[in-house]
C-alpha cells in the first residue's frame, strides 16, 4: 500500500465527518469522500466483499475513476459477462489504457469460443501478434476478404523467429492456400537460420520436397560443425551451396578467423560467389580478424568495399582502432563515416581526440569547443580538455493556458493524474502512458511538465523523453527525495549528485517499482543484496516490502554504493559499472583495459546496457551537481595508473594488442 493510500485509509473518519473546528469550520469535499469511497470500494472489490462494494457503488456513479471499478467486476467475469454490457463498457471506455486491456482480454475469449462474427465487430487494429493472427483467423472462418486475410497471414509467417501459438490456425490455412512454396519456406528458413533459430527451421524444413530437406540436411550438418564439414567440402556449385558455405564460414569466423579465411580462400576457388557474396564475407572477416587481434586487421578493415559497409561496421571498426589506440586509424575511418553520423557528438569527440593524438592541436581545439557547447556525456569529456565549463543548456518548456487545459481535459490524462492523487501509483502509469501514446511530441512535452508540477516525476521524465524534449531541466532532472538521499549520502560520505545519477537512472524516482529481474525500489536492488546490505549495517530486513520502503531502500542502496566505491578505490566510474554489472566484471575489464585511457575505457564496455549506463549515470552527476548549486567537479572519467603501462604513443597500424573490445560472448 503506498503511503498516498495509508494518508487517505488513516482519515477516512474525517472524510465523512462534515465539519471541523479550526478558524470556524470546513466542509469536507465531495471529491475528498469520493476518493475514501472509491478506495474502500477497490478493496471490497479486491477482497470479493461484494456487499460492501454494492453499497458504495451506487455513490461513485459520477466519479472520474468509476469506470476502473467496473473494468475490475467486468475483467473478474469475462467468461461469463453480458455481451452486449462489455460492448456497452468499450462504447463508453474503449479509449481508456484499461478500456484496451479488457477488449484485448475478451478478443482471446471470443476467439476460444469461436464467436468470430462478434471478434470481428470489437476487433481494433492492435500491436498484439496473436489477435492479429485471431483477426485473420476470424475473416477466413467467415468468409470476410479472404484474399487480404491470407496475405495478412502471409506478412505475419514471413519472420525469423516464432510466432505465438495463437498464430497457428491462421497459419494452417496459409499451408493450405497457393501463396506456400519452397521459394517462400526457404525465404523464412534463410531469416530463421540468419537468427539461429534453427529448430524453426528445421521444422519449416520438413515441409519441403525431398530435394530441398536434403539441402537443409546438408546446411544443419555444417551450422553443428562447421570445421569438419567444410574441411573436405565437394558439393556441387549451386546457389543453395554457396549460401551454406557462408553461414558455414561465418560461424567459424567467430571464433577462429584464421581458419575461416583460409577456407575461404579455397572455397572461392571452386565456387562462384557474387560480387555481393564476396564484398560481405570480406566485410565480416574483417571485423573478425580485428576482434581477434590478427596482425592485418587494419588493412583488411580499411580495405572492405565501401558498397558493404554498414553501421554496425563503422561502429566495429572505430571500436578496434580505439582498442588499439591507433589515432590515424580513428580518423581515416571517421571521414569515411555517413555524413549525419560523422555529425554525432561521439564522433566529432573522438575525431577530435584523434587530432590531438596526431599533433594537430588547434584543430582539435576548434572541434572540442564545438562538441563543448552542447550538454551531453562526449560534450562534458569535451570540455575537459580544453578546461571549459560544461554548457547546462537549459531553456523550460513554454506553452499557454489553452494548450494546458486541452490536455487536462485529455480523459486519460484526466483519470491517470486522479490515480496518481489517489496513491494508485502503478495504474495511473498504464493509463497516462496510453494517454502519451496517443498525443503528438508538442502535448508530450506539455504532458510532461504538468506530471513534474504534480510531482509525478518518473511520468514527466518518460514523457519529455518519449517527446524528445530534453532541455527542461526541471522536468527531466528533479529533486525529489531529497532530505532522504541527503542522508544517504551524508552517512556513507558520498557525493549527493552522484546518489542522485544512480536513482536517475536505475528508477526514474518510482519508489514502488519493481523491475522483471526482480530489482526493487529508487535504488533498484537486488533482494539479496538488500538482505546482505542490511545485515552488514544493522538494518532489520525482513522481506522485499521492508526492502521497498523509501528510507530502507535509500540506506541499503549508499551503503552498497558506499562498498562499491571502496573496492575500486574511490573510482566513481568503475563503481558506476560495478553497480550495473556488479564487481566482478567492473574488475574484470578494469584489468583487460587497464592501461587505456579512460574514455577509451568507457567505450569498449561489452555490455551495451552497461555502457550507455556509465555514461548516463556520470553525465547526469554532472547536471545534478548543477541542479543542487554544487561547484563543478571534473568529470568522473578516471582509470588507476599503473606503473606498469607504457606512456600513450600512436601505435603501428600492424600492431597486435593481448586484448580485444569483443572479450565475451553476452
């Protein structure tokens, strides 16, 4: 129960008192005895007190959030329900979060009854695989557009990965129509094996003529051992062969480059791969050869035709040569870089570190001061090092009074802000959100400066972002909680703009939230790690509700960033990371990359999530400290010296290094 939902439980008395006696005497509001109705009906309803709930009902006829009353009764008896009262409650609710949740529900339900004419005439266009499969299903069993449903069925099948059990009729009746062939089956076996999901193919495999399985046979063979079977390889020079030996020859890549190439060397004698054939297999043996350290990775790296190169490839490669400390590489590969991509602040950073390195001082300078006057992770590293004060940048959303109330008078804005008032924290944010889904970025942004007055702060920093409106620092950096993190960070000596990033980022403020991998709270931990936490600093933890409750979490939370701060020695970058991906791999790549420079250091991270963690988490320390009137500190980018690391120098493009950015298989 959230504290919002105790307050009101707690003054329910005086809720139904009429008066009180203060400077004379106050009314209580209707609203105020609506709201200590409704919660006592949702109880009544969530406990099945029936009785209770049909006595308070009648009185919460008119109240904003009546209808969520009736979604709970109407959800509880689906199966049951009156037809024509669920069509009545979508008539009048459909375009509600929870409006949605119970069409979508009953939509399952008509199907399994093979109620389609029905299904058909609540059906809405839906995001769901499954009822789209169910739509198509229903205007095939009623003979409605055949024809479209089929090629609906069609887009539908037509996927690399597995579709919901739902989908299965629809698909019999594609298997049964003319549009199935063995050019279409091999098109989703190819997009099945691209993505390893080779037990859809082998199932699709089986509905091919004995030819084709063969063929399949032959690819399964080579996709489960690749090296043996490629070894002797004598099949005959035909398209399907060529396309197994690539995926045979890639998966060796993986691992062991140098025999990959080597194959490939001598299959290509024997077989005629395109053009196209030839210019991606060299592009993907080229970033193999530069993960694995093979001593010509960068003439192999700048050498792939320009035709098969892809984002992912210049991000790859630009990775290798940072690895590697090779600075020409940096900037040969950045002015190859797409016009709008060399424009990134990333780029124009690390293009500008480039020139440094290679001894051209005032243009680096010059391109420095360009990516410092933005306010972003690269612009902060930016402004380091040419000793500039980080840019804030921070210019409030404008809007007028007219704009405010149409979305005030938004329904779902409306009932999502009366959950929120109410302490229904959870789904007031499935109704706002199906509110933010249907507006334009101009009302997001509006949305999301009227959560942050409410004080919904993990709605409007969603929302500004979901607008792309990133320059409200009020909005999208606020300052909630703050006597408690102060005390946080107070009693495990740590630096409260710091606390602060870490909350940023792990919760978004929401003090109730509770991830899928079972995180919990502002500081998302780990219930097992609250439990060792608390007994470590003497906190009485008895369950994941103690480890929820605001202050517990706040304590438990810095007293684990306190022990993460102390193992790396007072590296806030590397216990940002251990706080993400925990110690061991913070030490770990610290090890790996311990005599790289720092922001190099950053960039390499394997995990994705943790590397857009550290970055997040230290540029919004950055605005924090900002946020709080602290001085400036530089920015928390920072490796140990090792007295074992040689001074940094431009490296021979040749030169092999012990380690690679790609060190484990995520």
């Amino acid at each position: 129960m959230t504290k919002k939902r105790k307050i009101f439980l707690l003054l329910r008395p005086l809720c139904l008192i009429s008066w009180l006696f203060l400077a004379g005497y106050v009314t209580a509001t209707e609203l105020d005895v609506q709201r200590e109705q409704f919660l006592r009906a949702y109880d009544a309803l969530t406990t099945h007190d029936i009785a209770t709930y049909q006595l308070l009902e009648p009185q919460l006829r008119d109240y904003l959030l009546h209808y969520y009353l009736d979604y709970m009764r109407l959800q509880s008896q689906l199966q049951s329900a009156d037809p024509f009262e669920i069509q009545a409650f979508l008539q009048q609710h459909g375009n509600t979060a929870f409006g949605e949740s119970l069409r979508n529900n009953w939509l399952y339900i008509l199907a399994k009854q093979e109620n389609w004419s029905t299904f058909i005439n609540t059906y809405v266009p839906q995001k769901s695989t499954g009822l789209q499969c169910l739509y198509t299903v229903a205007r095939l069993k009623t003979d409605r557009d055949t024809e479209q449903a089929l090629e609906d069925a069609k887009g539908l099948w037509l996927v690399g990965k597995s579709q919901p059990n739902a989908c299965d009729t629809a698909f019999d009746y594609l298997y049964a129509s003319p549009l199935i062939n063995d050019d279409l089956l091999w098109q989703r076996i190819r997009l099945a094996m691209a993505k390893n999901q080779v037990g859809l193919a082998t199932s699709l495999a089986k509905r091919l003529g004995d030819n084709g399985q063969a063929w399949f046979g032959l690819w399964q063979k080579i996709d489960a051992k690749p090296v043996d079977s490629l070894a002797n390889f004598s099949e005959s020079d035909i398209p399907i062969v060529r396309e197994i030996i690539l995926h045979g020859i890639r998966k060796i890549a993986k691992k062991q480059f140098e025999l990959a190439d080597e194959y490939w060397k001598a299959l290509q004698l024997k077989y005629a791969f395109s053009v196209d054939q030839i210019g991606e297999m060299n592009r993907d043996l080229a970033i193999a050869c530069g993960e694995q350290n093979c001593p010509e990775a960068f003439r192999r790296l700048t050498a792939v035709d320009k035709r098969y190169i892809t984002d992912s490839f210049h991000e790859k490669r630009l990775k290798i040569a940072l690895e590697r400390e090779n600075w020409q590489a940096v900037l040969d590969f950045i002015t190859e870089l797409p016009v709008d991509k060399r424009e990134d602040l990333q780029w124009q950073y690390w293009h500008a570190r480039a020139l440094e390195q290679l001894k051209q001082p005032n243009e680096a300078k010059q391109l420095y001061q360009q990516v410092a006057a933005k306010r972003d992770y690269y612009s902060f590293l930016a402004a380091d090092r040419i000793n500039s004060p980080y840019q804030m940048e921070n210019y409030p959303i404008q809007f007028t009074a007219d704009e405010e109330n149409k979305i005030l008078k938004n329904t779902s804005v409306a009932k999502a802000l009366e959950f929120y008032a109410i302490g229904m924290n959870t789904i007031g944010r499935k109704e706002w959100q199906y509110a933010v889904n249907q507006m334009g970025p101009r009302q997001q942004e509006i949305a999301a400066v009227l959560a942050s007055r409410k004080g919904w702060h993990d709605r409007a920093i969603i929302t500004a972002a979901t607008a792309g409106s990133y320059d409200d620092l009020t909005v999208r950096f606020p300052l909630p909680y703050r006597p408690q993190l102060m005390t946080g960070a107070e009693t495990q000596d740590l630096d409260l703009a710091w606390v602060y990033g870490i909350v940023r980022q792990e919760s978004a403020f929401m003090a109730d939230i509770k991830s899928h991998a079972g995180a919990l709270g502002l500081m998302q931990l780990m219930p097992s790690t609250g439990r060792y936490v608390a007994k470590e600093i003497g906190i009485s933890v008895n369950n994941n509700q103690d480890i929820l409750e605001i202050d517990t979490n706040i304590a438990l939370g810095t007293a684990y960033l306190r022990q993460v701060l102390d193992k790396f020695d007072g590296n806030y970058m590397l216990a940002t990371a251990a706080y993400n991906a925990g110690p061991g791999r913070a030490k770990r790549w610290s090890e790996i990359y311990r005599c790289l420079p720092a922001d190099i250091w950053v960039e390499l991270i394997p995990f994705d999530e943790t590397r857009n963690y550290v970055q997040k988490v230290l540029f919004y320390t950055s605005v924090f400290e900002a946020r709080l009137g602290q001085p400036t500190r530089p920015f928390r980018v920072a490796l140990n010296q090792y007295d074992d690391c040689e001074a940094v120098t431009t490296k021979d493009p040749s030169e092999s290094t012990k380690t690679s950015y790609k060190t484990e298989n995520w």
